[in-house]
C-alpha cells in the first residue's frame, strides 16, 4: 500500500512535468512546424506520448492512472473477500457441520470449495485442516485440506500476477533508480531476490516456518518471476507439514489426548526448525552469490 500510494502521487508531481513541457516547447514545436502540410496528422511523431502510456522525463518515469487500475482491483478483491469471508457465517456452519462434510462426494466438494476460497484469501489455513481432521480422520483430512491449500495458493498466484506483475517490478526499479525506499520496500527486494534465485527452496523454506504470511508469500511470488510449476511443488512440500498437524489435531482417531497433542508438538517444532536452519541457507548463499 506505501508503494501504491507514493506511485500515485507522482503522477502530479509537478518536477516532472516542466521539464516535459520544455521538451515540447524546444523539439516537438520546432519539428511540427517543418512538417508538410500533407503529413498525416495522426502518426505519432517523436516526444509524442499517448494515452495510457507512461511518461518519461530524464532517469524517471511516472506510471499513468491506467496502469494503477489492475493493482488496485487486485487489492481491492483480496480485501473484500477476506472481510466477506470473516464475516459470513455459513462458511463457518459449513466447517462446522461433520455430518454435511462426510454426506459422500458433495459433502467433499463443497469442503474443497470452501476451503479454496478460504486459503485464497489467506484466512487462518489452520482452522481448515483442523475441521478436515475432525470431519475426515487423518489419511483423508490430510489429503484434502493440502488439495484446498495448494488450490487457494495457486490462484491467488495468478491473481497477484495479472493484477500487479510488472507494475511491481517496474515500481521496484524505478524507486532504486530515485534512491528512494524505506524498510518495506528493502524487503520487499530482499525477498524478491530470494525468489529469483532460489524459488524452491525460498517457497519451501518460508512455508515451514511457524511464523509468517501464507498470503503475503503468495503475493510475493505472484509478483516475482517465480514460475507456476516450481510455486505448486514448493506450495505442497513446504504447507503438508503444518497440514498434518493441525489435521491429527483434528482427528483424534489414533491418538487421545496427550498423546495427540505432544505429537503435534514435536511435529510443530521440527518444522520450524528445519525452516529456520533452510533459511539460514539460503540467506548465506544469496550474501555469497551477491558478493
């Protein structure tokens, strides 16, 4: 939203314009007036931009109104839907009701529905595999709360890469090239850079760990030039973990109790471990590569 914002407000920035004007007044005048009369007078000539193009004035550019309009849409749906989502009361009756979700294969699909729409507006994906424990056993629930997990964070990958792709990297680049940018957008590069080079493994990595964004890496990789292929396969490696556990949370079919719940434990706990010692990784690879 900062990096929005501060790119909406230099479409009226004023420093870019008078130079543009100048540009017109010493070249496109000069070469108007010596064209024939016959010349067609819409060919775009020379220092001529056209609507919905971007301007450029020396080292920068200013993206138009136009080009805002797919992020925007974009954030506007995410927002929307996961205030809707919060909000409607069916959806969680639905997550609820066990005997609805174990009626066969409706009962099924519509728990895969829901939780889609549920990981694609990244509420809590815990609540969900918890439910599929509850509704399906371990073996089953497992199963379909990764196959909900994985669909959610697919589209919101391509959500986020049709809403904001190039308008995130040709923001990205300009404000380096201004030397502007604060601690959100050093992250935001850092994290990009992780994903150019490493996307596995950074996807991966990032899933593991107890902490974290499942929505905010889906957009990050929406907006890097991370591949569908390697996003999916990282997505299901890295979120079956934390899947198992909150599903045999769930369960409760082969463990009772304490048993249940140390077993999670220990299953939560290797799993941030092993994404910490990842990130580790591959943060001193990049710092090597860069170097």
């Amino acid at each position: 939203m900062e990096e929005e914002a501060e790119a909406g407000e230099g479409v009226l920035d004023m420093a870019s314009v008078y130079p543009a004007l100048a540009t017109v007044s010493k070249e496109v005048l000069p070469r108007a007036m010596s064209e024939s009369p016959m010349s067609d007078p819409t060919e775009p000539h020379e220092g001529q931009i056209l609507p919905g193009q971007t301007h450029v004035s020396g080292d920068q550019a200013t993206p138009s109104a136009l080009s805002l309009l797919r992020p925007a849409i974009m954030l506007i749906v995410l927002l929307g839907g996961a205030i809707a989502l919060r909000e409607v009361p069916a959806l969680h009756d639905l997550l609820n009701d066990t005997a609805h979700l174990r009626q066969g294969a409706a009962g099924r699909f519509w728990f895969c529905l829901v939780g889609t729409l549920w990981c694609l507006f990244g509420l809590p994906r815990q609540i969900l595999c918890f439910a599929a424990g509850v509704a399906y056993g371990l073996i089953e629930g497992t199963a379909l709360a990764t196959l909900s997990t994985v669909a959610g964070a697919v589209l919101c990958w391509a959500w986020a890469r049709w809403g904001a792709h190039h308008w995130a990297r040709e923001t990205m680049a300009r404000r380096k090239r201004q030397g502007k940018g604060g601690v959100l957008m050093r992250y935001g590069e850092r994290v990009a850079g992780m994903l150019d080079r490493h996307p596995f493994e950074t996807i991966v990595t990032l899933r593991l760990l107890p902490v974290g964004s499942s929505l905010l890496l889906n957009l990050f990789a929406g907006l890097s030039a991370v591949a569908l292929l390697p996003f999916t396969a990282a997505t299901l490696v890295g979120s079956l973990p934390q899947s198992i556990i909150f599903v045999l949370l769930g369960s409760g079919a082969q463990f009772g109790g304490w048993g249940r719940t140390l077993v999670a434990v220990v299953l939560f706990v290797v799993s941030g471990v092993m994404g910490y010692r990842l990130l580790k990784r591959i943060t001193r690879n990049q710092q090597t590569e860069l170097s």
